[in-house]
C-alpha cells in the first residue's frame, strides 16, 4: 500500500522552511487534492517536481532546484527544470505545485508530457493556461490557487 502525506506531517515539514510556507493551510487545499486525484489514479511511477523535499507520496521520485533554495533531503534529479530538455526517466504522472509559473508554460508542459501522460498542476489562479491542452479537471481554491489535471 502506498504511503501518502498526512496534513500533519504536511505541517512539521514546512514550519519555518521558508516564508513561502507562513499559509500553508491555504496550499495544504491543493496538497490534498493532488494526493486525492494520486488516489484515485493510482500510477505507479511518480515524479514530483518542486516539492522542496516534502513529498506527496513516500515512493515518488523528486527534482528540485538546490541552487536557490538549499534543499537538505536529497533529491532524484538537482536541476532547473526551465533547462530543457530534462534528461529524465518516463513516469506515469508529474506533480508540480505552484512551480511551472515560474517558467514558459507552454514549453514546461511539453517536457513533462514527454515523461508523463498524467500531469498536476497548482497555480496560482489567474495565470493564464490557454496556450495548454484541454484539461481533463480543474478545482480553484480560495485565495487564488486553482489545480489542474490532465490524464
């Protein structure tokens, strides 16, 4: 049985990593939609990108970028993923969380559907995603985070 993040280990995690995380109640919201739709879809070979060490699901391999913020849980792949391409094995779903904003979009997302058919996404809410494919599911969360699936 897979082993998922609980919202209080959720918390341990992020107290004083970074001020990002003073509202972590308001990002646990698409935290557990992520590890919802994880659930639910049951792939067996995930890829979490962005997650600073703090992982959805126990087995899931991760990338980060050490480089800003100095990452002390080893991570699978320590890279940039706005430097295309990523040079990384074939998952069945990617997770990023409030990170693919940060970079092109259109051409972020292209990579990641190289490596994944399934892919999540947190972003904030008025960012716009028109330049992506249809999406299969999106949830917005209050104050102005939406999460996206396609499958």
């Amino acid at each position: 049985m897979k082993k998922y993040l609980t919202k209080a280990e959720y918390k341990k995690s992020v107290k004083g990593l970074h001020t990002n995380w003073d509202n972590y109640e308001d990002r646990w919201l698409y935290h557990r939609q992520a590890i919802k739709w994880l659930k639910e879809l049951k792939p067996e070979k995930v890829l979490e990108i962005g997650g600073l060490g703090i992982k959805l699901r126990e087995d899931s391999d991760t990338l980060d970028f050490d480089k800003r913020w100095h990452i002390e849980k080893k991570c699978t792949y320590n890279k940039d993923i706005r430097e295309i391409p990523w040079g990384i094995s074939k998952y069945d779903c990617i997770v990023a969380l409030r990170v693919f904003h940060h970079t092109d979009i259109k051409k972020t997302f292209t990579e990641a559907k190289k490596h994944a058919p399934i892919i999540i996404l947190a972003l904030p809410s008025n960012f716009n995603i028109s330049e992506l494919p249809e999406l299969d599911e999106t949830i917005k969360f209050k104050p102005g985070s939406t999460i996206y699936l396609w499958k």
